[in-house]
C-alpha cells in the first residue's frame, strides 16, 4: 500500500506499507539494500512512525511501512534486482 499522495511527493522517494508484515522483517530479507522501516531520529523503535499515524494510516499497517530512497545513481537495474527480491506474499 502506497503511504502518502500518489502525486504529490518527492521522487526519488517511496514509502510503502507491506499489510501483515512488519517493516523490520521485510527489510531482514533485502541484506545489502539502502531502505528503512522508520525515520532516521527513531532508529531501534518498533512503534509505528508518527508521521503515518498523523496521515491516519492505522497502526497494523503503519507497522510494515517501509521506506526506499533513489539516489541519482541508481539504475534501473538496481530497482528491478529489489521488487524481485519482496515478498510476494506474507
């Protein structure tokens, strides 16, 4: 599930939520991959992220978010080798 606007966002950023997983443990799948399951000033918690409860986004979900930054190296073989590696079913 996407969290925040389809539309309205940066880039070269994505946060999305992985329903019936937590975030940590998607991210335990994806070793040497440059992503976070919570903001850099909470590192350690396994609450869900302030910033999606104010977006209202429920807390069982809020709890999968993961989020994926793209530097401007980053090609699109980068991102092709990390959707391969998600899940595809939790």
């Amino acid at each position: 599930m996407l969290n925040g606007h389809p539309d309205l966002r940066l880039p070269n950023t994505l946060n999305c939520s992985f329903i019936g997983a937590r975030g940590g443990d998607i991210l335990a799948g994806l070793d040497g991959v440059a992503a976070s399951a919570g903001s850099a000033c909470h590192s350690g918690q396994t609450a869900p992220s302030s910033v999606l409860q104010a977006m209202g986004i429920p807390d069982p979900i809020a709890r999968g978010a993961v989020r994926f930054s793209l530097g401007c190296e980053t090609t699109d073989e980068e991102i092709d080798a990390v959707v391969q590696r998600l899940p595809t079913r939790l």
